[in-house]
C-alpha cells in the first residue's frame, strides 16, 4: 500500500470487495483505457518480447542493484544507530 488512497482502497475491499471490484474497474475502463481507436491484434509480450525498441526486462537493475541499495541502507542504519548511541552515552552536543 503506498499513500492514504491505498489504505482506503485496502480498507474498502476488506468491507466489501464486490462493490471495491466494480468501482475499480469502472475507474479503469475510464482513466486508463483509450475507447477512441482500437488497440492492434498482437500475440501479447508474455512469452514473446513486444517489437519495436525499448527494454525487455523491468529496468529493477537486477540482483547486484538489489544487493547494493541493501547495503547502502544497512549502511544508513548502522550510521544512525552509533549516533544515536553517542548521543545516549554522552549526551547532547553544543555548538
């Protein structure tokens, strides 16, 4: 869930899910869906890559990007907890 809309959307269809589902799919078919030309026959990009140019993977940078935003946080954290412990120990600073 990301923001105050996701937890009402949550809260929503935890409540009742039939009315959550129609009301989505109304917002859908209204906001994301194109009713002004048709959309061309393809074979979809499930198990075949979509022509034309662009990405083929999801751009998440893979395992290695994953491994490095995870050690820069566990870096952060470290950070934050020996400064937080040197304020606890030896109490606030003056400048």
């Amino acid at each position: 869930m990301i923001g105050p809309a996701g937890r009402a959307l949550v809260r929503q269809a935890r409540m009742a899910p039939g009315l959550a589902e129609r009301a989505m799919a109304r917002q859908t078919d209204r906001t994301h869906l194109s009713h002004d030309e048709d959309a061309p026959a393809t074979h979809g990009a499930l198990h075949v890559s979509a022509e034309g140019e662009g990405p083929v993977h999801g751009g998440g940078g893979g395992r290695r990007c994953i491994a490095l935003r995870r050690t820069a946080v566990a870096a952060a954290l470290a950070g934050a907890a020996v400064a937080a412990g040197r304020r606890a120990t030896h109490g606030p600073t003056s400048t």
